[in-house]
C-alpha cells in the first residue's frame, strides 16, 4: 500500500489518537487493512495533511505513505 484514502486515513489518526489516551503515549506503529505504518510515517502524514489543509483549506483526496530518509516504511502484516 502507498497511500491511504481520507477514510482509512481518519481511522488510523482515530486509532493512533484512542492508543494515546489510553496509554500516554503514541504507539509504535498502526495497522490499516493489513499493513503495518511506522510511527515516524504517520506522524509524518499527518503533518503533511495539516499542512495541506491549512494552505489549501481542504482535505486531500488521499495520503501518500512517504519514506522520510528513503527507509522503507510499509510491510504487511499477516492477521
């Protein structure tokens, strides 16, 4: 998976932002239909949507999973 729809992507900040306040802290990654996201690439994505949002004031169709530092970020996650 490269990129996330603006659905899959709500869940994953749902789920990441629920982890946090249960646990104090973010988790390590987050799984979104089966593949497993870094927590360096979501916090990373999610900078890039509220950045996007504030100069285009609009969401985006949907969220590239970049690397940062070109590492390989995305591996699947066999449930």
């Amino acid at each position: 998976m490269e990129s996330l729809t603006l659905e899959q992507y709500r869940r994953m900040v749902d789920k990441v932002l629920e982890f946090k306040r249960l646990n104090g802290d973010l988790p390590e990654y987050a799984v979104v239909d089966g593949c497993r996201i870094k927590r360096r690439e979501y916090i990373d994505m999610i900078e890039r949507v509220n950045k996007f949002f504030l100069e285009m004031g609009r969401n985006p169709g949907s969220v590239d999973i970049g690397p940062i530092d070109d590492v390989p970020l995305v591996e699947k996650v066999f449930i």
